[in-house]
C-alpha cells in the first residue's frame, strides 16, 4: 500500500449501491409484466393457423395493457441504467484512484457501452478491474476473476442478441407464427435480463463491499503514516458500512 497517495478523494459507495439494487428490483418486476404481456399475445396468435396473416382484433383492454407494460419497461430500463452506470463510473473512479496502472479509465468504463463491436467485450473489462483492485490494490492483477462476473456479461449479451433478433421478426412479421416467434424470443430475452439484473445486483453489492474495505484499508495506512504509528499494527477498527440486502 502506497502510504503516499492522496486517499482524500475517495468514496465510500453504499448510498449509490443501494439506490442502483433497488433500480434494479423494480426493473425485475417490470420485466415480469412484459413477460406476461408477450404470453397474451403469443396465445392469442396461436388461435391462429401458422401462416395466417397476422391480423387481429387486439381489443381495448390488451392494448391498453401492453402499452402499460412496455411504456413502464422504457421508464424502468432508463432510470436503473442511469444508476448502474453512475455506480460503474465511480466504482471505476474509486478503483483508479487506488491503482494508478488500471487502463480504463472512469469515463471509458461507462463508454464503451456506447462503441458497437468492441462493447462486446470492454465493459466487461473495466468491471473486471475494478473486482480486481477492490480485491487486492496492490497486486491486482493476480487476482483470479469470478465465474460471477463471466455469468453477468454472459447473460447480458444473450439477452440483447435476443431482444434484437426479436424486434427485427415483429417488425417484418406478416403472418402468425411470425409473430408468435417474435413472442417467443423476446420472452426468453425478457428471461436472460431478469438472470442478469439479479447476477447484477450480487455483482454491485460485493465488488461495493469489497471497495470500501480496500479504501478503509488505505485510509488507515494513510493516517498510519502521517501519524508516524506502528506499520505492523493492522486495520481492525476500520469497518466500512454494509450493504443492505
């Protein structure tokens, strides 16, 4: 641990973790309900033979219905991607200030969401590194990379090749298995979003764990210098607050 460094601008992530978990709970619900309301319309099509045009009289009710779902689906998407990535720029942030070496910085961290082809993989990266270095700051990159963080970006992709493959079927859809395909897929996207909120959520509440153990550690050992204290002594008073379950 560099006893030099400026600790000062570091922060603790407890408050921003919790309002991204409970983002991310509500977007799970939300996902529920269109979940539901592609079952509705899957099983109104089935009534139909396969080539059928896909025509129907919806009625009030179901329109009205899946407006609802999809209208607070955007809503909910918007709102707990605006935490989530809000919570990846100061993770990242916090986790170059305790490792000057790490490549991606804070604002790439949330951008490469943004770059086709290379977001495939680079998100993943800067969040790797921050486990990493919220694990051990000094020799983090030995630090092995959980199966955790491998299942999220798994999932993550899935669901939005999914969701694309999907709304480009609903959009050139002309008959009913067309569109009951489309049902099908965006269900089983809807499915793969749910796994990866929840794989978030775990992800977010112990990499914010294991960062503010690593900020105590280093404001200790700041305090520990300036103070002229005993080096071997450890850190066992500092404890950073827990993140609610």
């Amino acid at each position: 641990m560099d006893q030099n460094r400026d600790v000062s601008t570091l922060r603790f992530l407890d408050a921003p973790a919790r309002k991204v978990v409970i983002g991310l709970r509500v977007f799970i619900a939300v996902l529920a309900l269109t979940i539901v309301a592609d079952a509705m319309d899957y099983l109104q099509y089935a009534q139909l033979p396969y080539n059928a045009p896909a025509e129907i009289d919806e009625g009030t009710e179901k329109v009205i219905f899946y407006s609802l779902a999809y209208g607070l689906y955007v809503l909910s998407f918007l709102v707990s991607g605006f935490l989530v990535l809000r919570w990846i720029y100061r993770i990242n942030q916090n986790a170059r200030e305790l490792a000057p070496d790490k490549p991606i910085s804070p604002g790439w961290a949330v951008g490469w969401y943004f770059v086709p082809v290379l977001a495939l993989w680079k998100p993943f990266q800067a969040m790797r590194e921050a486990w990493q270095i919220s694990t051990d700051p000094a020799n983090w990159r030995t630090v092995a990379v959980p199966p955790l963080l491998r299942q999220w970006w798994g999932f993550w992709i899935v669901g939005n090749i999914l969701d694309q493959v999907s709304a480009r079927m609903f959009l050139k859809s002309h008959s009913a298995g067309t569109t009951m395909t489309s049902d099908v897929l965006s269900i089983a996207g809807s499915a793969a979003a749910i796994v990866t909120a929840l794989l978030l959520i775990r992800i977010v509440k112990e990499l914010t764990q294991r960062q503010m153990s690593a900020i105590a550690t280093s404001i200790f050992w700041k305090g520990s210098a300036e103070a002229d204290l005993d080096p071997n002594q450890k850190p066992a008073d500092v404890t950073p607050p827990a993140i609610p379950s």
